[in-house]
C-alpha cells in the first residue's frame, strides 16, 4: 500500500488531548492506523474485511468532492486516491465536508487505537495483526523488599528493562537485561512465608511472578494476545474454559478455581475462531485463524488429531456436528466458502459454495430429520445446506444490516436459527427462511450469541451481555460491560463465559449472572502491584482497564477480579485491620476506596479527590488502622479504615506523589513522602507537622526506613539519607 492508492482519514491535532489520528486504507483492504501524541506515536496494523471497503467506496463516489484549502489545522480531512475516477478530497469547514462515512472510518480507528472502548462496529469486520509504540517512555517503576536475605531493591527504567540489586553495595542481583519488546510498568518485592518473591507488570497487561533469591518463574500471565475466542464444557465432569488470542496459544482452564491446565500449539499464531464438542467418545477442540489452517486437539490428551487445510483466506467460524460414532467439522472464513471434513479421517467431505461475501457464522441443526448446517455472511444473506449431500437449501436475506453472528436452537419442538446483525438486531427465523421475529437495534453490533438449555445469550459491542429465556423474546438479566467488546461467548452447566475484543476472559454464573474468577491477563498497562503475606501470601495487580486482580503469590491461582474503578486504577495497597485482609484502591475517576481482600466486597468509598492518588499504603495511627494516599496535586491525605472518614491531611508542594513510608518510633509515627519534584518531606503523622525537607539528586519512586537513614530509589539506582 502507497499513499497514492487508498483512502486517508486525518483528524484531531498536535494541540488536541488525544493527538492526531490517521487511519488510511488500501484498496486490497490494508490497513494502518497511527496516533501521534507528542513525541509518541502507536501505530496498529491490520485489515479490513472487503465488504467494508466496498461500502465506503461505494458511499464515496456519490459524494460531492472539493478541497481541503481553507480549512483548520485540526479538520477532518478526507482523501481518496488511486481511484480510476480519479482522486478526490473533503475537508471540514469547507463547503465540502468529510461525508457521514467518515464517521464510520473514525469509529474503526479508536476501536484499533483503543480495543476496550465501547465498539459500534462488529469485531468480524477487521483485524489487527500488530501494534506497535515509538518515542520516549517515561513510565518508571521501583520497590524495595528482600532478595537472598539482603535488603534489595528493584527498579525499572525506560529501555532498560528491570534490574534486582542489594541496597547497600549496589551488587547485581538479576534482571532482564535488555530483552527487547520488554515494557515493565510496575514492580512489587514481597514475601510468602519464609519465601522471597518478585512480580513485574508490563505495559501489555502481564503480571509475572519469580522467586527472588533463585529466579525461577512460579507463575505468570500473558498480555498482548488480542481479541479472544472462547469455548467451555463439562469434561469428566469438571467445567472447563478454553481460550485463545489472535496471538498465542490455545489455553484449559478449570472453571471453578481458575487452575491452567496447559496449552494446545498453534505455533503462537493464535486463533479466530474455536469450538468443542463431545463426538464418538472424545472430547474435541477445533481452532482456526489466520494461516487458514484448522487445527483439532483431543482434549484428554492434548494430541492435535488433525491440521485441515483447504481454505484460501482467514477461517473466521467453526462448528461440530456430531453423527453417532462420526463427527462432522464445519469451517468458513474470508474465502467466501464452507467446508466440511470427516473429524474421524481428517478428509475433505464436501465445499459448500454460494456466499459472496466472509462468512461470519455456522450452525448445525435438525430439519425435516436430517442434519442441516446453517450459515451468515456479509453478503447480507443466511443460508442453509444439506450436511449429507452438501448442497445447498434455503438461501434469504437476512434484513437490516450486515449478519455477524448466528446460532441454532430449538423452540416449541421446532429448529430456530438465530442470526444478529451489526445493528444489534437479534432476529428469529425457520431453517426454511420464514421469520418467526426480526429485532430492533441497539446501535451496538451483535459480536457473539450462543444457546444452552432454555437460554439464549447475546453479546454485545459496547461489552454487555443480555440473556433471553426459553422462548428467545423476553429479556432475563443483563452482564454489564467489562474488559472491552464482547467477541465470543459460550455456555456450559451454569457457566458464561465471555471473550472480549481487547484480550480479556470474563466468567459468569449462568444461573444469576455473578462473576467468577479466570486466570487472564489485564487489557492495559498494568500500574500497580502490591504483596501481602497475611494468612494466604497474595499478590494484587491494578491496571489502567479499571480492574484489580488478586492471585495466589505462589501458585498463580486467581482469587478475585473487582471492576474498580472504571478510568483506571492509580494506585493500591494491601493490607490488615480486625483480622481481615482489605484493598485500597485509587483510580482516574479520584475516588479511593476500600475491598475487603476476601469477598471482594466494596467497602467505603474514603474520598473524592480533585487529583487522582498515585500511591497509597496501610499503617496505624493512635492504635486504629488508616489509609494514606499521595496525590496527584501533592496532598498527602489520611483516612480511618473503620469509620471511612478523614483525619488528616498534609499540604504538599504541588508536584504528584510518588513514594511513602511510615515508621513507628516508640508510638510516634513519621511519614516520609517523595515528590516528581524530587523533594523528600519528613512528617510527624499525628500532628501534621513538617518535621523536615530535602532536595534530592533523583526522584522518589520507593522509599523505605533503615536503621542508619532513609533509602530512596529513583531514576539511575538508590542512595541514603
């Protein structure tokens, strides 16, 4: 793709909070999108499916074309080249602005720049295939703990990965080196018991957890593994998750505890689509993507059964049917084909052709008592064939707009295909194209459905799930949004599970809607972490998608998952009062509250702050257990754990917070407070006097009280006080 060839969107500006954004398409459906914020750019990669660009072609040749002479700096613009008509131009503020498309185009670059935003396009209808951050990184981390029974620090730097290293003499102790791509963003050192642990969080969402004094990596997730696709079942008896990324591995989970029981290869390429199935005594999981490749695992042994190759483009849909002692595997994608092959020999059974358009759904079902699989596509048309002649049936359109999901169950007796569209219409029809019911939009796309015993679910672009019962019409309860987009759903006894766009794994009780916990990544930076070894040793991971994780330190297993605080988490501290573990949490929206570490229950929201807290630490004051939180405008404020009221308050400098420690001298409790101004106060905590100030040579980004002074790490290592 060339700048002379494609379409180009350009909008925002230098000057504006968000930075200026471009999206340019080529017109074999490439396509790039850069946002450029300062000396910052993060450019996504990808494609578009080609009925989308069909579309906005199509749109754009009715639209009158002018120039872009006259307009802002910080107008749209709009310009189409390497057409045989000619190029073409628009700009807002002309007499010729961006035509109404363009808000379609603007909507698709924030869904690539931003996965977990609330999507109104359907997630089928592009891909990102990578993503990519230039210019400086300013995001530094650091925390002291122990390390080989040494008192140790450890820090992260921009471009320099992170590093372990004694407090005293400054010795190595390990670290990452320089690997590249590597991007921590937040560290914790910590302890279990009489074992010493460290965690690194990175900008891609991963949390990894090592033992300190050897080194060797207990447990850890992964991030960046884009959109997911999900299935779930009951095998032995035992509800089961499985997963899997636009990049990665395919990943078994146990459902109750969380507990990882291993990977299934797709050589790291991840998957667009997967599905399970119970077929002649095996328990079956089929995953294809991007290399048109179709890959099928036996469950109980992790054995891949076979690699199905035929298809020309992405398979972006599965299904399986299962026939007594045969199985049959339905695939369809990007090439516009179905295909249908022997899950007992690996053979090629029929190819189904007659969408012109991807294919972005399949079925089986019972018709007439035969099997019959059907079929959507961004031709606008559902289909249905014969599986044991392969040919076709039925053929309609499906009404509104694109079909992106679909499903089959039955109703009353009958067969019922279910089809949603990009609308957000859920429309009910007979495997012979009769409608039983077409719905009304949402304005959020369809991404997912999926049925179960006398329950339909519908997941939605904004991140929602909305449950219908038996008869598929009247509403049950409603999932709200979390972690992005919903791209993939699948039901089990009692289990929901929820892929999302931007690579989280959301789990439910199907029965009332709770959340259960999954062992899954964050879908942004990760920006605070934190260890308490108080009965079960923890660790708590904050992120800038708003949620708070908490896992076993040791084994890694999940514990809880709390949607915190919507714009992200700031800051967050672990740890006792009255014998319960609690959570403070501090987040964008300026709120700092409180969870008790067990139920995850919310507690008291403690304040509403003008500036968000950046860090916050437990300690005691008079005998009661406080909060203390450093923020942003440079306010130290001081909370009462068990009366959720303020009762203190230090006036700062101005600068952000960044480190605080507290030491209690024979009842007397001093607060040491580290500034971005590189300006270290000393205070009497009970009476908010300043006791002290010091300039330092770096700025604070953990502070901790020794027998000989104060230690501080900062930019470039530690030093004393």
């Amino acid at each position: 793709m060339t700048e002379t060839a494609g379409i180009r969107l350009g909008y925002g500006a230098e000057q504006l909070p968000g930075g200026r954004t471009d999206l340019t398409l080529g017109l074999d459906g490439s396509l790039v999108v850069e946002r450029t914020a300062g000396a910052r750019r993060d450019t996504s990669r990808g494609r578009v499916d080609l009925a989308v660009l069909t579309r906005v072609l199509t749109s754009l040749r009715s639209a009158p074309s002018g120039s872009d002479a006259g307009a802002a700096p910080e107008a749209r613009r709009l310009t189409v080249s390497g057409l045989s008509a000619g190029p073409a131009s628009w700009a807002d503020g002309t007499t010729t602005p961006v035509p109404p498309v363009a808000d379609a185009l603007q909507a698709l670059a924030e869904q690539v720049l931003d996965p977990a935003a609330p999507a109104r396009l359907a997630a089928g209808l592009f891909a990102v295939d990578e993503r990519t951050t230039t210019g400086p990184d300013t995001r530094q981390a650091a925390a002291l703990g122990t390390v080989r029974g040494r008192t140790a620090y450890a820090l992260a730097e921009p471009g320099q990965g992170f590093g372990l290293a004694a407090l005293d003499d400054q010795e190595p102790l390990g670290g990452s080196g320089d690997e590249p791509g590597l991007r921590p963003s937040a560290l914790a050192l910590g302890t279990a018991g009489e074992r010493e642990l460290f965690a690194v969080g990175s900008e891609d969402g991963s949390v990894q957890v090592w033992d300190a004094a050897g080194g060797a990596l207990l447990h850890g997730t992964s991030g960046g593994e884009g959109t997911q696709q999900v299935a779930a079942a009951v095998v032995q008896g035992i509800p089961l998750v499985f997963s899997v990324g636009t990049q990665g591995e395919v990943r078994a989970w146990r459902a109750e505890d969380g507990r990882s029981l291993g990977l299934l290869s797709v050589g790291e390429q991840g998957a667009a689509a997967l599905c399970y199935a119970h077929c002649a005594g095996l328990d079956l999981v089929a995953a294809g993507g991007d290399d048109a490749v179709v890959r099928v695992w036996d469950v109980a042994s992790g054995e891949q059964l076979h690699l199905l190759v035929g298809h020309g483009a992405r398979v972006t849909a599965l299904a399986i049917l299962s026939l007594g002692e045969q199985a049959v595997l339905a695939s369809a994608g990007l090439d516009q084909t179905v295909r249908l092959w022997d899950l007992a020999t690996g053979q090629p059974v029929a190819e189904l052709t007659g969408h012109s358009g991807s294919v972005t759904g399949l079925a089986f079902l019972e018709a007439d008592g035969r099997p019959v699989l059907a079929s959507c596509a961004l031709d606008g048309t559902v289909r249905t064939w014969d599986v044991y002649t392969g040919t076709a049936i039925h053929g309609w359109p499906a009404g509104g707009g694109w079909p992106t999901a679909l499903a089959a169950t039955v109703l009353d007796g009958a067969p019922v295909i279910v089809t949603g569209d990009e609308n957000g219409a859920v429309s009910l029809w007979r495997p012979n194209g009769s409608a039983l019911s077409t719905g009304t939009g949402t304005g959020a796309p369809v991404n997912a459905l999926a049925v179960g015993e006398s329950v339909l679910a519908v997941g939605y672009g904004d991140g929602s799930v909305q449950l219908f019962g038996p008869d598929l019409r009247t509403p049950g309860y409603r999932v709200e949004p979390e972690g992005g987009p919903v791209s993939s759903l699948a039901l089990t006894t009692d289990l929901l599970v929820c892929g999302t766009a931007a690579g989280s794994v959301r789990g439910h009780r199907l029965s009332d809607g709770a959340q259960l916990t999954v062992p899954t990544p964050h879908t942004g930076p990760v920006s605070c972490l934190a260890f308490h070894d108080g009965g079960t040793p923890v660790l708590a991971s904050g992120g800038e998608d708003g949620t708070v994780r908490v896992r076993d330190a040791v084994g890694g297993a999940p514990l809880l998952h709390l949607a915190a605080h919507r714009e992200g988490v700031t800051a967050l501290a672990v740890g006792s009062a009255d014998g319960h573990r609690l959570l403070a949490t501090a987040g964008r929206d300026g709120t700092v509250r409180l969870w008790h570490g067990g139920s995850g229950q919310a507690g008291p929201v403690l304040a509403t702050l003008a500036r968000p807290a950046e860090v916050l630490a437990f300690d005691e004051l008079g005998g009661r257990p406080v909060v203390i939180g450093g923020s942003a405008d440079g306010e130290v404020r001081v909370w009462d754990v068990r009366e959720g009221r303020q009762v203190g308050a230090l006036t700062g400098g101005g600068p952000a917070v960044r480190a605080l420690a507290c030491q209690n001298l024979d009842g007397e409790v001093l607060l040491a407070a580290g500034d971005a101004a590189a300006t270290l106060r000393l205070w009497h905590l009970a009476s908010g006097s300043l006791l002290n100030e010091a300039v330092l040579d770096r700025v604070p980004l953990a502070i901790a009280f020794g027998d000989s002074g104060l230690h501080v790490v900062g930019p470039g290592g530690a030093t004393q006080l």
